[in-house]
C-alpha cells in the first residue's frame, strides 16, 4: 500500500519549492533562537539552548507545511501534530544512525555524512509529509 502511494506522487514543482523555502524559514528560526540562547542570554549548555531553539524550528516547520507548502487547511490539526511529530522523530533517529554508521563505524568524513543524511532527511520528509501526515485523506 505505501508503495503504491509513493508512485503515485505528484512531483508538484511549486510544492517542492515551497518545501524548500520553509525549510529554509524553519531553519533560520532555529538558527536564530540558538544564535540568541548561545550568545545572548549566555546559556551555558548548548544542547538545551539547542533544544529549546528545534523546539520553535519544528513548531516553524509544521506550520508552514500544514498550511503554506502542503496547503491542508482541513482536517484534524491534532492528528496533523501527532503524524507530524512522530516522523520528525524517526527522521531524526535515521538521521542519527546514518552519521553514526558513516563516520563511527566506517570512519568517513562527518561532514559528508552530515549531508547524505541530511539528504535523506529531506526526502523522506517531504514524502512523509504528503502521503501521510498532510494528504488530503486526513
């Protein structure tokens, strides 16, 4: 069934452009929240100052997806949410192990692993996204 609905997505070019101008919204965010707990309040722990800031990135990303990229005004915000919420964290986890077996068991560059998996994490969110958490069925 999810193999079926992934050959039929409609590679819209608008969409993908809107996709990658709220990444890149959501990322500046994030970017600024940090820049500003880091630098500006004086936060002594990154990883919390970072926390917080993928915090308001992620709540960025949602928003734009739901209602600029993917435009699904309709249905259950909730059901969005959760979806949402839940591949965010597996994307996360695959993010994570891709860098990990890239530069910690094979010794690659961490840098370049950084991108293919970022790569990866781009795509299946993108699909993710539309097929499941924003498709119109919901």
């Amino acid at each position: 069934m999810l193999s079926t609905k992934i050959k039929q997505i409609d590679l819209n070019q608008q969409e993908i452009v809107r996709y990658i101008i709220n990444g890149l919204i959501a990322t500046t965010i994030h970017f600024s929240i940090l820049f500003f707990n880091i630098e500006i309040v004086e936060m002594t722990s990154a990883g919390l100052a970072n926390f917080i800031a993928a915090f308001f990135g992620i709540i960025s990303s949602f928003v734009g997806n739901k209602y600029y990229v993917y435009k699904n005004k309709a249905g259950n915000i909730i059901n969005h949410m959760i979806k949402f919420f839940f591949l965010y964290i597996t994307i996360a986890i695959l993010h994570g192990l891709i860098l990990y077996i890239w530069t910690d068991i094979y010794s690659f560059n961490w840098s370049i692993g950084f991108i293919i998996a970022t790569g990866v994490q781009m795509t299946f969110s993108y699909i993710g996204n539309k097929i499941w958490v924003f498709n119109n069925e919901n």
